[in-house]
C-alpha cells in the first residue's frame, strides 16, 4: 500500500494518519511461520521542521513454537513504529535501518511494515519466561513436572558415592 505525502511534505505541522493490514504468513523464522493472521500497523506520519517522522503501533497475533519446551502457543504482540521518512539516502553504504526512502512523494507502507515488523522481533520464542524446556536427557517436557531421570554422579564423586551405599 503507497501513502501518499504530497500534501504535508513542504507543510511543517502537517500531518496524515494511516492504518494498513499486511499478510505476513509467508515469514518463516526458526522452524515455524508464526504468522497466520495479518499483522496491523496504525499511526500518523508528521512533518516536524522538515522531517517526516512516521511514528505508531504494530499489532500482531503469533503462533509459535517455544524454543525451550517445542510446545505450540499463541501470544498477542505489539511492536513499536518509529521511522523517519527521507527524499533520498545521503549514504546507501551507512544505511540505517530506521530511515526509508521515499518513492516520490509517496511512502510504501508494505515494506516498511514488513522491515520494521522483522527488525523488533526477538531471536527467540518462548512461551513464557520461566519456561523449564526438554530434559536433556529423556525428552521430557519439564513445564509438565519432574523427570524420572536418576542424576548422574559427577565420576570425581563415584568414589564417595560407593562408601555412602555401604
């Protein structure tokens, strides 16, 4: 979806609200797509002393798998939409990766989207802080409670082991 800026581009104060839905269910990250439903993004792009500040919320509904525990779960996200609107990149080489380049007077709103949306998103799912995981040993989901795994003995200890069996 293109917005078009014409209108606030030489207008300091100006500004034009927007609200975009983007199917995003094709974004694999890790092992899964966790994007069935699409993501919204809602905000105003303003225009302060000649800059083009782009500023909202993305809202995006996840289908994950923890990457701790490989269990299913299903969180509501919201990212934060900060960007600044340029005519041209002064340094393609230096690029940062909150400035987007205008396409005339109009701003594509899909890839900025997309880009924000990837760029603020964790490197890993978990389905809750304190997830346990798997245990190491038989698998087992440790959220679920305990494993029937003995611990094993440091083999330093085996000695010492040995005389408390006596």
């Amino acid at each position: 979806m293109r917005l078009d800026l014409s209108k606030i581009i030489d207008c300091p104060g100006a500004s034009v609200p927007f609200s975009v839905s983007l199917d995003l269910s094709d974004l694999q990250f890790g092992s899964c797509f966790p994007l069935k439903t699409p993501i919204t993004a809602v905000g105003t792009v303003r225009n302060t002393a000649g800059v083009l500040m782009m500023t909202g919320d993305i809202d995006a509904h996840l289908t994950a798998v923890c990457d701790r525990c490989t269990g299913e779960y299903e969180e509501d996200i919201t990212l934060p939409l900060d960007v600044v609107l340029v005519t041209e990149l002064a340094d393609e080489d230096h690029e940062d990766e909150r400035t987007f380049p205008l396409d005339g007077n109009d701003a594509d709103l899909d890839e900025i989207i997309r880009t924000v949306f990837i760029l603020n998103m964790d490197t890993k799912f978990l389905c809750s802080e304190d997830c346990q995981g798997l245990c190491f040993r038989c698998g087992k989901n440790l959220n679920l409670g305990p494993c029937e795994c003995k611990k094993e003995i440091d083999p330093r200890f085996a000695a010492l082991q040995q005389l408390l069996n006596k």
